[in-house]
C-alpha cells in the first residue's frame, strides 16, 4: 500500500532530524492499491525527501502525502524550506542540474524517469506560505 511506503520513506528521516524539523504523513482514507515497483518508486520517493531536507537548513516540517485526484493516487512532498526561483524550477528536473554545492543533480531526474515509466508524471511548484512542493501522479490501473 502507498501509505506503508512512505512511511518507510520517511521513518528513516524522523530518528535523525531529532527536534530540528516535524513530519507528517497526510493519507487520504481508503487509497487504493496501485501496481509499482516498489523498490522504483520508493527510491523516487526518498530522492524527493531528501531534496526537500537540504531546502530547510534550519527547523522545518516536511508534510508527506497520498490522495485519489481522477484516475491516479497522487504522492505530494511539501517542505518549509527556501522554494525556488522560477529558473531553477523550471529545470529542476533535468539531469545534471542541481542548486545544491556537492549535489550531483540527479535525484529528481531519477524520480522522473521513475514516475514516468509508471505512466506518471512529476511536478513542482512553490507554495504560497513558502517552501515547495512536489507532486508525483501514478495512474490507476
């Protein structure tokens, strides 16, 4: 089930964020099952996590999601962290590109590609409060 997935996501995170920054897990009730590789979207999932902790150098809250939107179960990461410029947005999906010194730019492409050869997509957006959120759609089969 998706909801077992991300906490497994996440938990790691909790133990060594001590007081530093809040999680949450917001699931919507009665997700349905959907047909992934587990391993793949998994490792899509914390490569989104762990771009949304360098974002937030300080404290923060990282909220993870799940919902039913039309035909697909839609996965949000949303951070308090620093969002981004609307350059870095718009390549922030590229292989190679990475705002972070030392990143290999990487993480995100990788959680492209993974959402897409599921038959989904990802998106980012900043959000209004501050911070950003990223949006991986998974149809349902």
């Amino acid at each position: 089930a998706i909801g077992e997935l991300l906490r497994e996501a996440v938990d790691p995170y909790r133990l060594g964020a001590g007081d530093r920054l809040a999680f949450t897990i917001d699931l919507a009730p009665d997700l349905p099952l959907v047909s992934v590789d587990r391993l793949l979207i998994g490792r899509a999932i914390t490569n989104v996590i762990e771009n949304a902790l360098h974002a937030m150098p300080g404290q923060g809250q990282l909220i993870v999601g799940a919902a039913v939107e039309g035909g697909s179960v839609v996965v949000t990461v949303r951070d308090t962290g620093v969002g981004m410029d609307e350059e870095a947005l718009a390549r922030v999906f590229e292989p190679y590109f990475s705002t972070q010194v030392g990143g290999t730019g990487l993480g995100l492409s990788i959680a492209r590609r993974v959402a897409e050869e599921h038959g989904g997509s990802i998106s980012a957006r900043n959000l209004d409060a501050g911070g950003l959120e990223v949006a991986i759609t998974i149809p349902l089969i």
